[in-house]
C-alpha cells in the first residue's frame, strides 16, 4: 500500500537526474518574455461625454470671504492705552528695582535706622556717617519721582506710536485692549504694596 507522500516523490525528478542551476541560468530564466494571460483585452478608456450645455449650477460654491474683525478702539485711542499702561508699569515695577539696587544688604539697615532718627527726631542733623547713606537717599527719591512719564514725554509718544499701530493695521482684538483697561485701573491700586510710600 502506497502512501500520498510516496506517490508526490514518484512525480518529482530525482535530485541527481536535474542539474545544478547557475547564476548566468537565473538571469536567463529572468529575462524570458512572461505568458501573457489576457490576451486582446480591448477595453474602452475613453472618458463618458460631457454635456458642456448645463452650466446651470456651478460644480462648487467660493467660500464668503471672512468679515473684517471689528475694531474696538480707534488707533489714536490704542496709542493713548498703550503709553498710560507703560507709564504705570513704570511707576510699580522700577522704584522697587531702584532701591534693590542702591540700597544693597546693610545699606537698607542704615537707612531704615536713618528714616526713624529723622521721624523721630527731626532736629536733629545727619551726621557725617550716616550722610553717605542720606546721599543715596535723595538720589532715590530723585530717580522714582522722575518714573512717571511727564505730558511732555506722553505728548511725544503718542502720535508716533499711533501712526506706527494704523501704517502696519495692528489691531489689537478685546482680550488685549482688556488686559491693558485692566493694567489701567488695577496697577495704581498695587502701588502701595509693592512701593514704600514714604
């Protein structure tokens, strides 16, 4: 009784009886023309005709063009926004740094013992030890009262800083023109956290 397996090897050529195949037998066999198995396929490529007469409706629709965004405040009035909001940062955020500067680690001791003398005493002259430290004082005092922009300095901003915001058509969008209107009316009312008033 013969088996499936047995019968597949009766099929098969015998190892010995096929010969060996070479490289050169490899690329001949690869460059045979192939069998062709569709044989005159003469299928029509040909695009269906266009009834180029209905142009009734149009093949897409442009998009509207987006609405201009709407502008809040005139650029004269941004310009004005603009120069107040820097002039009350300067006015909380640079005495602060002003006197960090000046008045470095024991200085700041010396003078806070100098303001008592003088607010408890205030006939009393400085002496010559502590007039180093009151010299430093009144170029401080001099400095911070010279932060806040003059009407001068404003009026010399201003236009040009509107002609530059309306030439490149900055608009500044409302949550912008919100957080300087905010700076503008909560920065004063920081001051005297963060700036000794006295």
């Amino acid at each position: 009784m013969t088996t499936d397996t047995e019968d597949v090897k009766k099929e098969l050529p015998a190892a010995e009886n096929t010969p060996p195949i070479s490289d050169d037998d490899i690329f001949k066999l690869l460059g045979e023309e192939t069998e062709s198995k569709i044989e005159n396929d003469e299928t029509n490529f040909d695009a269906p005709p266009v009834n180029n007469a209905d142009f009734s409706e149009p093949a897409w629709e442009p998009e509207p063009e987006p609405e201009p965004e709407k502008q809040i405040l005139s650029y004269d009035e941004q310009a004005k926004l603009f120069v107040a909001f820097l002039d009350n940062s300067g006015s909380l955020f640079l005495p602060p740094l002003y006197n960090r500067k000046i008045f470095k680690g024991a200085l700041q001791e010396k003078l806070a013992a100098l303001k008592y003398k003088l607010k408890t005493f205030p006939d009393q002259p400085v002496s010559a030890e502590e007039k180093p430290v009151w010299e430093k004082y009144l170029l401080y005092k001099d400095l911070v009262q010279g932060v806040p922009f003059t009407k001068q300095e404003i009026n010399l901003l201003h236009p040009p800083l509107s002609a530059f915001l309306e030439k490149y058509q900055m608009k500044s969008g409302p949550e912008i023109l919100l957080m300087f209107a905010l700076g503008q009316v909560v920065i004063p009312r920081l001051m005297p956290i963060f700036v000794k008033l006295d």
